[in-house]
C-alpha cells in the first residue's frame, strides 16, 4: 500500500527515513545546517521541508511523513514563532551511521548495520498487503504459476537473473523494471497472465523506494520449489 494511504505516524515515518539515508548514505545535515547561521541547532519548520527536498527525501517519503517528523522536533520559540531542534533530530537519523557518544566509550560494540536492516531474508518476500480481495486473487494467481513451473520443471528465478545482467537492467541485485518482469514472464518463461494479472504482480512486488522496480526473488521464492525439495 502506498505510504499516503498508510496511517501515518512519526515512528514508522522515523524507521522509513532511516533505512533511506542509510541505504544512500544521506548526510541531512549538510542540507539542514546552512539555514542555521547562528549554529544555535534551530531552524524554521519551512527551513526543515526545505532542506528535505534539497536531500532528495520527499522522492520517497510523503508530505504527511515528513510533516509528522517535524512537528515531533518542533517547539514554540515564542508566541508567535515555532522553530525546529533540528540537532536533536540529526543525532537520532544519524545513528544509523554510528553508536552516538562512542568517544566516551571506545571500546563499545557497534552493531555493523542498524538492527532495522539485519533481516537477511528481506528481499525474499514482498510485506505490501494489497488487501483481501488482492490477496486472495494474487494467492490463486502464483499457485497457478507455482504449479505450471512445477509441471514443466523449470524455476523461474535463472530467466530474471539472465534479464537483470541486461544491458538496460535496473542494476539493483534481486530486481528488474516492471516492464522487464513482464516480458520475462509472458516471453522467456512463457507463462500467460493477463494484463491484469501483470499489474497485480508488479503492485505486490515492488520496490518500497523504487516503484518502477520488481523483487523478482520474492516472486521466486514464492513460486519455485524449496532449494532441499
């Protein structure tokens, strides 16, 4: 489901901006400092936004999210001024880069990747629910392809590695375009599903930062058998 039709609230929107700035190594405080020339930690909740969209943030998170972010670190400045403590913000964000204070404890174990990321497994399942109607046809939908595969014996997951080393490939490991899912499944595979059914794989399947992007490695651990079958 998309973020915009999600409850929206500041821990999971916290969580999601997170695992983005880790995952592309964002620095928000080069995007947020310059609009604090005092250096006093504090800037106008337009500065906040601002500097978000200057980051790239609003490409993956929604208005409501940000927004719930910053009234989390906004307090009244005076009666007619609200401002952001943006460096109370920046040290919990930036904890997924670093344990905060370590300089005070050196010898402190830090964990190599934020406890949020250490699901090895993550890419091996789409958690989108599409709802019940959605999900009891996509359910009928992947049983019928499990059980063409399983006729044939064949697995699908080589015919999408063989189109994600394509030179016009997504290059993201376990992903390929939703138009590449597509040709793959109905051309390579050759496995009919209707139009319908296409879009409904690739709603399940995509990216949570990428929506042109589809797990084909959560499709195909749905789809062909165990490794030990």
């Amino acid at each position: 489901m998309p973020a915009a039709q999600r409850d929206v609230d500041f821990d999971s929107s916290m969580t999601r901006l997170k695992k983005l700035v880790y995952k592309h190594r964002i620095r928000l405080r080069e995007f947020l400092a310059d609009f604090d020339k005092l250096r006093k930690g504090e800037i106008l909740p337009s500065h906040f936004t601002r500097g978000m969209a200057m980051a790239g943030v609003d490409k993956f998170l929604t208005p409501a999210e940000i927004e719930v972010i910053c009234q989390h670190y906004t307090v009244p400045k005076s009666a007619s001024m609200d401002i952001v403590m943006y460096n109370e913000f920046l040290a919990e964000v930036d904890s997924v880069f670093t344990k905060p204070h370590l300089e005070k404890d050196p010898l402190a174990h830090v964990p190599a990747e934020p406890s949020e990321l250490l699901d090895r497994l993550r890419y091996q399942r789409s958690n989108r629910n599409l709802g019940p109607e959605k999900e009891a046809k996509l359910a009928e939908l992947m049983s019928r392809i499990s059980d063409t595969c399983s006729k044939r014996g064949i697995l699908i997951k080589p015919f999408f590695d063989d189109a994600a080393r394509g030179e016009h490939s997504a290059k993201l490991p376990g992903h390929v375009t939703c138009t590449q899912f597509k040709q793959c499944l109905s051309v390579k595979v050759n496995i009919h599903v209707s139009p319908d059914e296409a879009e409904l794989l690739c709603e399940k399947l995509t990216h949570e930062d990428f929506p042109e992007l589809v797990n084909y490695v959560a499709f195909s651990h749905i789809v062909d058998p165990p490794a030990d079958a």
